[in-house]
C-alpha cells in the first residue's frame, strides 16, 4: 500500500516539483493550494505525511500546524519556508511541525526528510509489547510507554521531536553526541548544513524544562562537540 502525502503549497512550480518527485518515490499525492482547503483535506483525510508551505492564502502553515495538534493529530509534518531565520524554524516547530525545509530545496534533501519521517512514524505506530520504560531525574520524570514527561510533577507539553530527542540523549546520561548523530539517529538524516535544526531543537527543549535555559541543568552543550544529558 502507497504512503498517502498531503501537500499544501500555493507556488505553482513548486507544488508541481513537489508531485512529481514524491509520485515518483511511489507515494500517493493530493495537493492543494489554499490554507482553508488543506485544512479540511487534512482533517478528513488518511494521511501518513503532510508538506506543509509557511505561508499559504486563506490560512497559513503555523495556523494549520496549531489547529491540528490542538485536536491531537499527531501526523508528521515537514514545513516549508521561503525565509531563512531562525524566527520562522522555531515558531514552526514550537506549533507542532516535526521538520522543516527552507526554499529552495534539493530533491534529495526532500526525498531524505520524507523519508525519515515517515519512518519515523511507522516506528510509533508497530504494535508491540508494552514498554515499562520510566526514567527518573529527580524532579525530571520520562514516561517512555506514555511519552509524557513531567518537571516537578508538571505535564511539559512536548512536540513528538523534541520527546524523542530528549528520550535519545537521556537514555545515556553523561555521553557526549554531535548534531551529525542526533540527526542521523533521532531525525534518521545526516546532512551537515542542517545541524541548526538541532540547535533549534535544543533550544525549545531548554525553554520547556529549563529553569534557566542560559544556564541549563538537564541539557548540556559540550563546546566543540555538541549535547549531553546531565550524569549529576
């Protein structure tokens, strides 16, 4: 059975390279052109992926990021964006989006992100034996099976990255990653000019479990090598 992708995109050219190359990879692709459209195509629709443009008419990529999540739709979304800022990534990602691309992209780095994250999902989704998995940081807690994580016996709303990323590093206390591994093992890409989604990444973790983000106690960055989690 074909992986079945929604794509949300008003650029012409760009949404008809986007079908291309994914009906060419073997996925079933629908697509759209409007924020307000591809809302509604997303809610009633089985998708196992949606490509999602930034700024749309009618409705704009963060608003269609938010709603979904806001009703627990947890498909994988991989935004795009003409702009390149930081501001753009994180507002992104803090809505819920798992990856994202800046325009103008490569195929093969479309095709590489498709790829990892829909992997990424049929991973979640194998049914398998309950997981009893429970790791206790103090006033830290990481519910494996459930994938909730509490700080101070406080739900901290995790994106489904960001809780596997702090799952990953937290799984090794003390052990030293570089941006390359954690996006080779917790995106399932490796591509070095896109190591500032994991700083990205990082950063929002910081935020939500932080006391101090500039002064980290859980998320330590190894100056010159990257991330570890706390072994205190």
């Amino acid at each position: 059975m074909k992986t079945q992708i929604l794509v949300i995109e008003d650029d012409p050219d760009i949404n008809k390279l986007l079908m291309m190359n994914l009906n060419d990879s073997n996925h079933e692709v629908y697509s759209c052109s409007d924020g307000l459209k591809g809302l509604l195509l997303a809610k009633s629709g089985n998708y196992h992926l949606i490509v999602l443009d930034l700024m749309l008419p009618g409705l704009d990529g963060i608003e269609i990021c938010k709603k979904l999540r806001a009703e627990n739709n947890f498909i994988p979304i991989l935004m795009l964006t003409a702009r390149d800022s930081e501001a753009d990534r994180v507002i992104g990602l803090e809505m819920g989006a798992d990856d994202y691309l800046t325009k103008p992209f490569s195929v093969r780095e479309l095709q590489a992100r498709v790829k990892a994250l829909l992997r990424r999902a049929e991973i979640q989704n194998q049914v398998v034996q309950p997981e009893l998995e429970s790791l206790d940081f103090g006033e830290l807690k990481i519910e494996v099976e459930k994938r909730l994580v509490t700080l101070s016996n406080k739900l901290v709303d995790l994106t489904s990255t960001e809780f596997d990323l702090l799952l990953y590093m937290a799984r090794k206390p003390g052990l030293v990653f570089s941006r390359s591994q954690l996006l080779d093992s917790v995106w399932g890409y490796q591509h070095s000019g896109y190591e500032h989604t994991v700083n990205s990444h990082i950063n929002r973790l910081r935020t939500k479990l932080e006391k101090d983000p500039s002064n980290p106690k859980y998320v330590l960055t190894v100056w010159g090598v990257g991330y570890k989690f706390t072994d205190v």
